[in-house]
C-alpha cells in the first residue's frame, strides 16, 4: 500500500543518528529533536562537540536558496567572522538530501554557537555587536551568490502582503483603514529620503539576540540565517533596534536607555563602515514593513508553522502592537 500523502514528517532521532554518523565519520552520543520552528533542529552532541543540525521545510526553502546560504556563510567563515558554519560531510558535502514521507527535504549541520543568548547587552557586547555585523556587512555589500535569495523592500514588504492579508485584516475594519493609510504614509516618507546613499546587499533580517550568542569572554557568534535575502543593510540595524524600542515600550527600560545602548552600537558599527545619517532615520519605517512581511509569513505558513499562535487574538495584539509602535516611534 503506498504512503498516504503527507505534509509535514519528522524525521526519526534514532535513524537520524546512524546516518550522520555515517555521514560525518564521527561518533554521536546524542541526537535529540530540539525544535520544530520555521525548520527543524536537532541537537548532535559528541565527546568533544555540540551541533545543530536543521532540517528544511520543502515547502519552505529550495535546495538553490539553501546553497546560497551555505555559500554565504562559508564567506564569512574565511573572512574570520564569528558565525555558526556549515560542516563538512567525509564527501565533502555540506548539504544532505533525504527521501522524506512529503517529498525531498535538505539538511545541515551547523557548528555550535557557544555561549549564551542575553536578553540585556553590557556595553562591550554592545560595541562587539556592531563591529561584527559591520564586518558582515562589508561582506554582504559585495558578494555575489550562486543564486539569488528573496529581496526585502517596499514591495514584498509592505504592499504585497498588505495585499494577500486583506481577507484577515478586513476582519478588524478600523485597524484595516489604519494599516492602509500608514501604508500609504510610509511609502511617501521613503521619497524623501536620499536612497543613493543607503548601503544595498544581503541582510540577515532576524537580528534579535535569539540569533546571536556571547561566550564568557565576549566573544559573538551569530546563527540562524534563514531569511537571508537582498535589501538595505540598514535592515539589519532595524531589527536590533525594534529589540531595544521593544523594552522600552514595555518598560523594561527607558527610552533614554534604550537611545543610549543603540548609539553605542551604531558607534561601534561606524567605526568600521559608513552609516549615513538618512539610513538611521529610515529605521523605524521599515519596521513597519517588518513587522507586516512576519505576519504574511505566518499565514502563508499556518499549516506547518503557524497554527499553534496565529488565531485571532493574536492578529489582533500584533496589529496593535505595530500601531503602539508607529505611533511611538514614526513621524510623518
């Protein structure tokens, strides 16, 4: 009798184990499931070493977008950056294939990022967090990929979600006024700025300290670099500072402190590569877009991602919570 059609497998911890120990040449003590999120990741442990290994949603990532990451990081990699990297099988592959209940389904095993994610920065980690994305950055701006990745900018952030969301968004008439209006609002605030002088590559567009790791001595690793796409590099920036805006929207530190630890690490940044002054003043406008491009990402993906959170409730807390913080934050 043949599979019954499936959607979403998980692919076995124990089987898991024995094929990447073929695979990789060395002993595994541990393959535990860690986390079913936008991927899949396992936690491989060693006698000497821990490692992630993430298994791709086909429904998600194409063997193509997955090599261009691969490629990416292996770039950092040589450049000395600290980035969780792609290891290499005995066959020097970095990407396996595997034959799953749904169809092909890729995976890598990623090094492990030692340390700790912090929810608060002391100023070291602040600067660090600045020169190293810099540092990628410089990378970023120049490099070309095997192929391309999806690009972030007013279109695939703003007005075609917008467009694909009305069914949910027309739910809530007043909020849906709302987010058209500012739509409109934030397209016309981006004619004024001078975009000639905005830094243009590949961003990492999640840079929330759920991505990156400090060690005991301050050392950073950054991880996760699945929604590498084309954009300003500003975006980058963006996403760190939504981090901070967010604390002090909620009060778990002034606003005064918040603007202080952001101009330590824009400090930091600038003493490596350019930042001109239009791109900062760009931030809080392209959260905006960020914030809407996640929320179509949620319902594009409700059956294999989404449907333990985005119901109603939630739609309604985060459109409030996007106009808390255009409200807060941009001026028109």
């Amino acid at each position: 009798m043949p599979i019954f059609p499936t959607q979403y497998s998980t692919l076995s911890s124990t089987a898991l184990k024995i094929f990447l120990q073929s695979e990789y040449g060395f002993e595994i003590l541990v393959c535990t499931f860690l986390l079913r999120g936008v991927n899949d990741h396992y936690q491989i442990e060693t006698k000497d070493h821990k490692y992630i290994f993430r298994i791709y949603r086909n429904t998600h990532r194409s063997f193509q977008e997955i090599s261009s990451e691969v490629f990416f990081l292996n770039v950092l990699k040589e450049k000395g950056i600290g980035i969780s990297f792609p290891i290499r099988t005995l066959n020097e592959e970095q990407i396996l294939k595997f034959d799953a209940a749904e169809g092909t389904r890729y995976g890598v095993l990623f090094s492990y990022a030692q340390g700790e994610s912090l929810d608060m920065l002391s100023n070291p980690q602040l600067a660090s967090l600045g020169e190293e994305l810099a540092r990628i950055h410089q990378v970023s701006a120049e490099i070309t990929l095997p192929f391309e990745r999806r690009e972030y900018n007013l279109n695939t952030t703003i007005l075609q979600p917008i467009h694909a969301l009305k069914p949910i968004l027309d739910v809530n008439s007043p909020m849906a006024v709302w987010i058209n209006e500012t739509k409109e609002r934030v397209i016309s605030k981006f004619k004024t700025f001078d975009l000639s002088k905005f830094s243009y590559g590949y961003c990492h567009y999640d840079l929330f300290p759920k991505n990156f790791h400090f060690d005991h001595e301050n050392q950073i690793t950054f991880f996760d670099f699945d929604f590498l796409g084309k954009g300003y590099l500003v975006n980058d920036l963006m996403t760190f500072w939504l981090h901070l805006s967010l604390h002090a929207t909620f009060n778990k530190i002034t606003q005064e402190e918040a603007d202080r630890q952001f101009s330590v690490f824009i400090a930091a940044y600038r003493g490596i590569r350019q930042l001109h002054e239009n791109e900062i003043a760009a931030i809080p406008y392209l959260s905006f877009g960020f914030w809407i491009f996640f929320m179509n990402f949620h319902q594009e993906h409700f059956d294999d991602f989404s449907n333990p959170f985005f119901n109603g409730r939630y739609i309604n807390q985060r459109l409030d919570l996007i106009k808390t913080l255009t409200d807060r934050y941009c001026r028109f």
